[in-house]
C-alpha cells in the first residue's frame, strides 16, 4: 500500500480507536483503550496549542531584531555580509541573521548577491546583501 498522503500521529491514533472499536473486546477493555486514545488525542491538542502560542510570541519577538538588521543595510555605504551584522546587533547569532536575512529577501527588502572570494589556497562563497528601498 503506497500513498503520497503523510500518515500523522493523529490519523494512527483514531485507526487505533476503530480497531479497539472492531475488535469484540469486552466492555471494559474497550472502554480503558478508548479512554487511553482519547487522552493522548487531547494531549496532543494541548501541544499543538502550546506550540502555536509559543510560536507567535516568538515571531513578534523577532520583529526587532529584523528592524535592526534592515536598518544596519539600510544605512550602509555598500553591501555587508553577515560578519558585518552579527556583532552589531544585541543577542544575534548568524544562525539568528540569516534566518531573518530570508525573511527581508522573501519580503524583497534586501537584494542577495554571492560572490566566490579566492585566497592562496582555497576558494570561498560570500553573500551580500544590500537595501532595495529605504522604508
């Protein structure tokens, strides 16, 4: 049996739950097992739910770091790099900038452009990025 469609926790669970339903077991049985799917169902909920108000907290946090970083290409003379940024920017690590770097190309603030920098004895990729329009 081939299918494209992810088989989640969820969809396991209420499979679970037909089965337990299907399967002639005694009352009691039944009922524990049923009990027993449904509190993992409603955990999961619970997760989920905490997840995404975690999430949004942490998206509207992130608004002022991005605004740093637009401001810091914004105001410079050339294109940086993300060594340029970093020490810049209060709490920011380059896995912090580049995610919001994404996040200003996505929204096309900011142009990104790679250049292969030689030295002596290797050859390195650098991006650089630069303000398309000032807010």
């Amino acid at each position: 049996m081939t299918s494209d469609k992810k088989i989640t926790k969820k969809d396991n669970y209420n499979t679970l739950y037909e089965l337990v339903s299907n399967a002639g077991l005694d009352k009691e049985t039944e009922d524990r097992l049923h009990a027993f799917i449904d509190r993992e169902l409603e955990l999961m909920a619970q997760r989920a739910e905490k997840s995404k108000k975690y999430q949004k907290e942490h998206n509207a946090s992130t608004d002022e770091m991005s605004d740093m970083i637009w401001k810091i290409i914004a105001d410079a003379d050339a294109p940086v790099t993300i060594s340029d940024i970093v020490p810049k920017v209060v709490d920011a690590t380059p896995q912090k900038v580049v995610y919001r770097l994404g996040q200003l190309y996505k929204d096309g603030k900011i142009n990104k452009e790679t250049k292969n920098i030689k030295t002596e004895d290797t050859t390195r990729k650098v991006t650089y990025y630069s303000a398309i329009a000032a807010e």
